[in-house]
C-alpha cells in the first residue's frame, strides 16, 4: 500500500479511505461461501423491501421491527451500547436526557450501509445528508443514506437542482423526530474521523446534539471505497458474525450565533478546514468539540484529509493495476 502513501494523514500516518480486510483460510472459505448462499436470498428482498420509499407508510414500531430482522440476517446478533462516562450496566439507570429524544440530532461517524440501518431500526429518524464547504443540507431518505455509503460518487460539493435547506429548518419541519446527520459527508474505513461539514452549524441552539460513533467487528464490512456492491455483501453475508460497538456522548448545544447562516458582523472567520465556507472561531469550536467527541469514542484520531483527497484516492485505487 506504498503507492498510497500521499493518502496518509501527515500527523498520525492514518489512512482513513483504505478498504478493511480479513484473511481467511481455505476450510473458512468454503464455510463463507455456503454461509452467503444461505443467507443472500433472504437478506437481498428483504432489505430492498424495508428500505424502499414505501416502508415510511408503515407505524415506527413496525419499521423498526423489520430493519432488525434485516440486522439479525446477516449475524448481526450482538449491539455493545454505552453511554459516555456512563458504567456498564446502568444504562437503565440514565435520564431520558442522556439518549438522543425527538427534537435532538445524532452527529455520527459514517463507515458502511449498516450505519444508516442500525440508527434507522433504534431512533427511527430523519436522514440529513451533508456537504463539505457549506452549512446547507439535504434531508434523505433511509434508502438514499444507505447508497450513499455505497455509491460510487464522492460528494465534494453540494448537488445542484436539490431542496437545500438547513438543520434549523427541518427541526421545525419535523419537531418531534430525531435528526441524523453524518457530518463527514462521506465514508471511512473507521480508522479516522474526517473534517466535518459546516452543515452541523445551522442546528438551533436549543437541539442537543449527540456525537455517536459506530464501529464493528470484523471492520472489513465498511466501505470507504465507492462502487463495492458485491463485496460489500459477500463480506457482509458470508462472516457468521458481526458485532456492532456503539458509543454515545453527552448532548452538546450549538452556542455558535450565526443567523441564518451569516455570522454576525465583527466576529473573527477562518475557512473550514471542511470546504470553502466561512465559520467563525466559535463555529468551529463546535464541530472540533463534535469532531473530538467521535474520534475519543471510537478511539481513533482526527485527520486532515478531505474528502477532495478521497476523490484522488478513489481514481488513484481504480487505475488499473492498483490492486
């Protein structure tokens, strides 16, 4: 992976758009094999039947329902959920307060389809799609969350001819829902937490926002490599196991006093380390303290790379002979 090695974040030497691989023998393979052929015609229907656009016109607690089945096809069995600064096993003890509410938005790291799902079958929530550079978002549908961890495009800009509107604006379009954002705006190999999208600077100082970092064992079922279809599944299906570590921090509120987007006259601005988009000092103190937050949860570090260096990856991993 020496050709690689411009990907590499200067500080830490992370290589956060790496795809995640696991060495099998021989015997295991041939278990793998039997194991996705089993289990692909089931989960194939079954998954496209939940995601679809029709599934919303079904009660929440029958959504949920079926996107756990989803889950349990494929081996996800085991959820290991944790609150920051919470001791394991007192979870039940916990304010209402200390778990994402209807009202609040979910700040979470984006590695892999199952992202989107999982959130989808615990908080049943509004999906928010992120841009870098700028604090416009897009709200989605759970189907488009999913795609866009597997699609081959790498958003670098936000898409022309698309309803932009802002978290503020859908807070009140949907008060009493979650909202669920993934401020890197792209995937990773969980291995870092990329610059966040100004996009989470619109929320209202009122909306707590929580950090959630998702990570799984085996890691190889994300997918920091656009367009990987198949192997997405085969690796999905074919392990007999996932296991799904979730770590939740304390909500944090949006202090930041930008109004409608503008930051008031005579504050400080430096661009986003995300995009092209002014942020004052005190915005970007909140998307460090989330940023922060979510490298600290997943135990990871923080990068510097971009998703413009992703772009060059991804084109760089698909020359020929890059594998």
């Amino acid at each position: 992976m020496e050709k690689f090695s411009q990907f590499r974040d200067r500080g830490s030497g992370i290589s956060p758009f790496i795809p995640a691989t696991t060495s099998a023998s021989l015997p295991s393979t041939l278990l793998y094999t039997l194991i996705f052929l089993l289990r692909a015609p089931l989960f194939v229907p079954f998954a496209l039947l939940c995601v679809l656009p029709l599934s919303p016109i079904l009660p929440a607690f029958l959504r949920k329902l079926l996107l756990w089945f989803v889950l349990f096809i494929p081996g996800i069995w085991w959820v290991d959920l944790q609150l920051d600064n919470v001791k394991r096993g007192s979870l039940s003890q916990q304010p209402p307060s200390r778990m994402p509410q209807p009202g609040s938005i979910i700040a979470a790291n984006f590695t892999s389809p199952i992202d989107a799902i999982y959130l989808a079958a615990v908080f049943d929530p509004v999906f928010v799609a992120t841009y870098p550079g700028t604090r416009k978002v897009r709200r989605i549908s759970l189907l488009s969350a999913v795609l866009a961890a597997l699609s081959g495009a790498v958003p670098t800009s936000p898409p022309t001819g698309k309803d932009l509107t802002t978290l503020k604006a859908l807070r009140e379009r949907y008060p009493n829902r979650i909202l669920a954002v993934f401020p890197e705006s792209g995937t990773t190999n969980g291995k870092g937490i990329l610059p966040l999208s100004p996009g989470l600077i619109s929320a209202p100082v009122d909306a707590l926002i929580f950090p959630v970092s998702i990570r799984y064992t085996p890691p190889d079922i994300t997918t920091p490599v656009p367009g990987d279809y198949l192997g997405f599944l085969w690796r999905l299906l074919g392990r007999p196991t996932h296991t799904i570590r979730v770590r939740i921090a304390e909500g944090m509120h949006n202090t930041a006093h930008a109004v409608n987007g503008i930051p008031p006259a005579g504050t400080a601005e430096r661009r986003s380390s995300g995009g092209d988009e002014a942020v004052t000092a005190e915005e970007q103190n909140l998307l460090d303290a989330v940023g922060e937050a979510l490298a600290r949860l997943g135990r990871v570090k923080r990068v510097g790379l971009t998703l413009k260096d992703k772009k060059a990856f991804v084109a760089a991993w698909n020359k020929k002979g890059s594998r």
